[in-house]
C-alpha cells in the first residue's frame, strides 16, 4: 500500500512527504519531480511551451508509474487528482492524505519563498490564486481522500513541525483500516 499526499501548492507535500517516507521506511516518489526529469526541463518552460494539457498528459504518465510501486509516499501535484484517471490508478493503490491549510496567507508565505511555479489562474497575488484554486478544487480534494490533515500549525523550527506533522499523519494511517490491511 502507497500513501498519497496531495493538497494545495504550499501545504508541504513534498517535503512532508519525504519525512513520512523514511518514518514509514517507505520510498518517495514527487510526480512533479520525475515530470521535470521526463521532459528535460522545468514545469515552468513545459506549460510555457506547451500548455497545461501537455503537462496534464505527462503528468498522467508519471502517476501511472508511480501507482506500480509498493511502499511509497507518492507527493502529486495539486491538480493531479482532480484528473480521474490519476484518481483511479492512485486509489487502487494507495491511502489518499488531503493537505489542507486554513490559513491561506500561510500558503501564500509558503509559495512566495519558492515562486518558480507557473500561474494556475493569471491572478496577481498568490493568495487570490490560492483562494480561487481552492473553491475549485475543494469538493473534489474531499471527495478523492481518504483522510485529511491540517497543516497549518507552525513554529519556529520546519525540521520540528515536518517530523510532528508526519508521526500525527503516521498515526492516522494507523488507524485506517485500508492502511493496516494493505
């Protein structure tokens, strides 16, 4: 059984991701990541050059190969499963972990310290973005995962709050009758 962590962008899906890995003694796999090393270059220059349905195309490529491996943290894309395909192949594999944040300006710090990423919606401020991304894709994130995890508490210290955040994940799962039997 996989575990699958999506969310908004800025919900820390790749870096939770790889401290629940090595917790679990799992792998880790980032779709955006093994998309970047497929094309040869970066997210920002594939939708540039080709669009968001290219990058959707490859992006389903990635997730088909991901959902082959046994006993990973798989960290996707924030539109990843909003794609029912992606939902179909990750779900007959995998434990489904939604990352949510309350607090969007949160986000917006969190995406703000790594803008490389393209616009989703062409809005000015990251936090108008994320709210808009967010009604969009609210309804469809709950209805894909299996279980949610608040990822909004911060202290001052993000090796602290990763590893808290991963044994609380660590203890869900455990308690997800889909995990234990998988």
């Amino acid at each position: 059984m996989n575990v699958v962590l999506t969310g908004l962008r800025g919900t820390g899906k790749s870096a939770l991701g790889r401290v629940l890995a090595r917790l679990l003694g799992y792998g880790f796999r980032d779709t955006d990541k093994d998309i970047v090393r497929r094309a040869g270059t970066s997210i920002n220059d594939i939708v540039a050059q080709h669009g968001w349905e290219h990058f959707r195309a490859l992006e389903r490529q990635v997730v088909a190969a991901a959902a082959r491996l046994r006993k990973h943290v798989i960290a996707v894309g924030g539109g990843a499963l909003v794609d029912e395909a992606n939902e179909r192949v990750l779900k007959e594999c995998s434990v489904v972990v939604l990352l949510v944040c309350g607090d969007l300006s949160v986000l917006a710090a969190r995406i703000a310290r790594h803008s490389h990423r393209p616009s989703l919606t062409g809005q000015g401020s990251a936090e108008a973005e994320i709210a808009q991304v967010w009604a969009e894709r609210r309804e469809r994130y709950h209805a894909v995962a299996d279980l949610t995890y608040d990822v909004s508490a911060q202290s001052r210290s993000e090796a602290d709050d990763l590893r808290r955040k991963a044994a609380a994940i660590h203890r869900l799962l455990q308690q997800t009758d889909r995990f234990t039997a998988g």
